[in-house]
C-alpha cells in the first residue's frame, strides 16, 4: 500500500537558493508515506518528523491539486457521515483536523450542507506532537505504529475520494480520441 521506503525520507538539506535564510540544514528529519504510486503531499499519506523540540505525527491529505480538491469535496457531500465518523475514531490520538479553510463554501456546492465544514477545507490533515525525548527510547516505533493505525481509515477514505480523478482522467484521456 506505501510507497518504497528509499523514496519517503526528505534529504536533509534546505533548498536556500531563493530563500534569504542560508542556513543549510534542517532542524528535523522528516519522512512522508503516501500510498504506493502516489506523490509527496497530493496523495493521502502518512508523515513524521523528529526534531530537538518534537516528534510530530501527521496524516491525511496535504497538497491536494485542484482536481483532487473538487474529487474530495464532491465526495463528502454524499460521504460526510462516514468520514467524520472515522475522524471520531481516530481524534483521540491525533485531534482535530488541522489546515487552512475558505471563508465560504466553494462555488458549486450547496452552503448549507451539513458537510459545508468540510468543504470549505483546503486540507484534511490530523496532526500530533509528542514529546522529542521519545525519539531515543524503542517506544517510538510503537507510537508510529498505532497512531498510523488509528489515522488509516481517514487516509483511505480520503484516496477512494481522491480516486475519482484517475476515473475522470482516464474517461477524458479515452474521449480526446474522438
């Protein structure tokens, strides 16, 4: 279901070519899951760093591209129930969703929909920090485990809802055709 491990560890060095801070290093080690054939942060996924501060744990749907935005919000409009139920499930580990939201409902979708919470997000990410002692001792592993567990049937409610733009694509790449 993941992608190849070799590919999930970010390179420790920042991108400073454009950036006015020239520090060279990160202050994290970071690695990110997304589902197998999926790229970094536009497919649903798991994530987590590990820094002098924290460890942080994150999943969910990070940088969806504005197809996989319509193809979530079209699919939350009939599914709303069971994702926040698999929210409820995992909210006692990882919280809340976190990320930006629109001010109001995008256009095409009905404002007063019981889902227009979910709507209007950008991204549909649960995130947890934990303390950063916990990177030295074998329990981390245990934390990764079952917080990935608990944030699964999110993510993979999220992909059958991302899925609908590879339907979509293949249907409009079979027409272009004709």
């Amino acid at each position: 279901m993941l992608a190849e491990p070799k590919r999930a560890i970010y390179r420790i060095y920042r991108d400073t070519r454009f950036s006015p801070d020239k520090t060279p290093y990160k202050t994290h080690i970071a690695a990110i899951f997304p589902k197998k054939g999926g790229e970094r942060g536009s497919t649903p996924g798991f994530y987590f760093h590990v820094s002098a501060k924290e460890v942080g744990i994150a999943g969910g749907l990070y940088e969806p591209q504005p197809e996989h935005l319509y193809s979530v919000r079209s699919w939350l409009v009939d599914h709303h129930q069971e994702f926040r139920k698999a929210m409820r499930a995992c909210k006692k580990l990882m919280g809340d969703l976190h990320g930006e939201s629109l001010k109001r409902v995008p256009k095409g979708f009905d404002s007063e929909h019981p889902a227009a919470d979910l709507l209007k997000m950008k991204r549909w990410v649960v995130w947890a920090a934990l303390p950063a002692k916990l990177a030295s001792t074998p329990e981390l592993q245990k934390e990764l485990i079952k917080r990935f567990k608990a944030m699964l049937p999110m993510t993979e409610l999220l992909d059958r809802a991302s899925a609908g733009v590879k339907k979509r694509a293949a249907a409009a790449d079979y027409f272009s055709d004709f």
